[in-house]
C-alpha cells in the first residue's frame, strides 16, 4: 500500500461468532491461493453490555491501521469512551457522503449487531476492493466498503493509539494508588 493512496475499509457482517470464524477462516485460504492478494490484519466488532467491542483476529501487516478503521467504525456505531471525539470527527468526514446513504448504512449494521451478529472488518489497497466483495459475498457475508484517504486512516490509527495509551496510563495510576493507599492502612 502506498503513502499516498486511498485505502478500502471492507466490513462484512455474519450472523453469529462461529460463522465469522469460518468465514475468516475461508478469507485466508483464498487470499493464499491468490498471488494478487494480501491478506492483512483483520479486526471483529460486537456489541457487548451495549458497547461496540472491537479486536485484532489476525495480526499480519498493518494492524495499527486496521485499528484506526475500527475506530472510526465504531465511532458511528454506538457510544465507546476510548476513541473520542478526534477519531468521531475523522469518521464524519469518511461516512457522510452528503447523500446520508452511508450514513444509514452504519446505522443498519449496528442494529445487526445489536442481534448477535459479527462484523470482520478489514483493509485493502484500491483495486483489490471488488475481489474482497466477492469472496466475502459468497460467505454469505454482507459487505460495505468505503473509501479512505491513507493520511485520514493513519490519523484515526494514530488517535486511537493515543487513547489506548492514555487508558492503559490511567489504569495503571489507578493501580498504583489503590496499592499506596493499601500499604498506608498497613502501616496504620
């Protein structure tokens, strides 16, 4: 992937964790029988306790970038504290298009993931974007893409970085007090 290139953001929704797995699991054995395909990182958003949860399922390449792509999906999907309102702002600028039809897509994916559903989320260069559709089509898999400037994804990957940092700080200062405080009613 180029610098300088726009990039695909490919979210594909199936009904339930195992089909998601077997899906990913498909993915990776397509994208090995492809020489014009890489398969990088690829991330799953839920819902859980009213959350969008997000996680790297497959590590390889760029994962930081995919990161950023979910961040900047679950911004618009449902209320999360970690990404705040830079990555918010950034997701604007990629899903509303003016003619509200992305936007109400978004929308229409987070009410499936309010069912149970699972979305793999994933990136890939311009030009591959209509392969990764088909394949994931013929999972049964429901698909959106959406196309990103690189600066715009690296900034979103980038905030989102800095706010897992600053939470992890914050968890560990909240550590480190409960254990001072501990060790003061000790020495009491």
């Amino acid at each position: 992937m180029s610098e300088n290139e726009n990039i695909f953001i490919v979210i594909a929704e199936f009904k339930n964790q195992s089909a998601s797995v077997g899906a990913l699991a498909g993915l990776e054995h397509w994208a090995d029988t492809r020489k014009d395909i890489k398969l990088g990182a690829v991330g799953a958003l839920r819902k859980e306790e009213g959350e969008i949860s997000a996680e790297i399922v497959r590590k390889a390449g760029k994962s930081i970038l995919v990161k950023g792509a979910m961040g900047l999906a679950r911004s618009l999907l449902g209320p999360i504290a970690l990404v705040g309102n830079v990555v918010g702002g950034l997701a604007n600028s990629v899903f509303n298009k003016g003619d509200g039809e992305q936007q109400e897509v978004l929308q229409q994916l987070g009410k499936l993931l309010d069912a149970g559903s699972v979305a793999l989320l994933m990136i890939c260069s311009a030009g591959e974007e209509n392969d990764y559709r088909e394949q994931l089509e013929v999972m049964c898999g429901d698909v959106l893409l959406f196309e990103v400037p690189r600066e715009l994804l690296d900034q979103a990957a980038a905030a989102v970085e800095a706010a897992e940092a600053e939470e992890e700080a914050r968890k560990e200062a909240e550590k480190q007090a409960k254990k001072q405080a501990k060790q003061e009613k000790k020495d009491q």
